[in-house]
C-alpha cells in the first residue's frame, strides 16, 4: 500500500536529482520500503539527507538537517533549480 504522498515526493527528489546532477553533485535516492524516501547528495563533508514534504495548502519543501535555512521550497521547476543551488552551497 502506496502511503499519502508517496509517489509525488520521490518525482520532487526525482526534480531535484536531476538539477544537483546537471551542476555535478552526485547524487542517491533511498526508497525504503518502510519509510520516507530521501535524497542523498554527496558533499564534501559526507551525504546530506534530503527529504521532500508538503503542507496543507500542497506547496511542497525540500529539506535538511535540523538548522534555520535548511529548508527551501520545491513546488515549481524554477523553486526546485533555486533548492539544487542552495542544497550545492551546503554541499561544498
């Protein structure tokens, strides 16, 4: 059973796995069985763990870690360009 949201957020970490591969990052998507897919983009310090999420209203987040700014929005292919940028900045 497909849980709420499931295929739509690995197409918004598909988005962004393209736009952080065409600038060179390497890049994973985990999608375990049990629980929320991820992202993983290799950064010079490690992976970073990208999630992807919506609200109430259905804009849709891609997020990291747990500091102020380690979100940023995704909902339209221009966001998503703007997220693969800022997730780039974090990762090097």
């Amino acid at each position: 059973m497909e849980k709420p949201g499931g295929r739509e957020r690995v197409v918004r970490l598909l988005d962004l796995a393209w736009e952080l591969e065409a600038r060179d990052m390497p890049v994973s998507i985990d999608l375990p069985p049990q629980d929320t897919p991820i992202l993983r983009v290799v950064g010079a310090r490690g992976f970073i763990r990208v999630e992807s999420w919506h609200d109430a209203a259905g804009r849709w987040y891609f997020s990291w870690g747990r500091v102020q700014g380690a979100t940023v929005h995704g909902t339209t292919a221009t966001e998503t360009a703007r997220a693969a940028e800022r997730i780039c900045e974090v990762a090097r």
